[in-house]
C-alpha cells in the first residue's frame, strides 16, 4: 500500500514543491520506502526512490539533483565522470603494459 505523505517534521513533503509543484512524496509499506511521485507526468507519477530510510534535508537534496531542470549539469557530471573513468583505465591499461614490458626486458 502507497501513503501519501501530508506532512512531516521537517516538512520535507511542503518543501520539496518549491523544486517542482507537482512532486509529492509517497511511502510504500510494503518495501518501506519512500518514493518521489510527478502528477504532471503521463502514463506514470513514479519519478525515484530515495536511498534514505527516513525523510530529512538528503530528500530535498537528492531531488534537486536529479530534477530535470538540472538536466545539463547532470549530463556535463556524467561525461566528466566517464573522462575519469576512461583515463585511469587507460592509466592502468599503460601501467601494466609497462610492467610487462619491464619484466620481458629483464628476462632477456
């Protein structure tokens, strides 16, 4: 079963509007999570799930960063990530090519 969440102590679910209107926060009982819904989306108001077991500040945050207003600076983070991620693999890929190359030179 799917709560809807009115109201909290840190008035997470009133403050969360302030990113988007229609979101509103739902618990699910049966996972026992709390999930992020859109009532302007079609086919489904599902947005996330937050990786919280309790509804505090990380809400709000989390939300403001995967909010599709932010959608430029989440792709610019990916692509830097995936440089970053390409760059030590290639670092590594060298380093052990090197040490190959070091250990047959030795042998010869």
């Amino acid at each position: 079963m799917k709560i809807k969440i009115e109201s909290d102590v840190y008035e997470i679910a009133k403050r969360i509007k302030y990113i988007d209107r229609d979101y509103y926060i739902v618990y699910d009982t049966s996972s026992r999570v709390f999930e992020l819904h859109n009532s302007a989306q079609r086919d489904t108001t599902y947005c996330l799930t937050f990786p919280y077991n309790t509804l505090d500040i990380r809400a709000l945050i989390y939300t403001y960063e995967s909010s599709s207003t932010n959608i430029d600076r989440i792709v610019e983070k990916i692509e830097n990530d995936n440089k970053l991620r390409e760059n030590a693999d290639t670092r590594g890929v060298l380093s052990q090519f090197n040490d190959t190359l070091e250990t047959e030179m030795k042998r010869s």
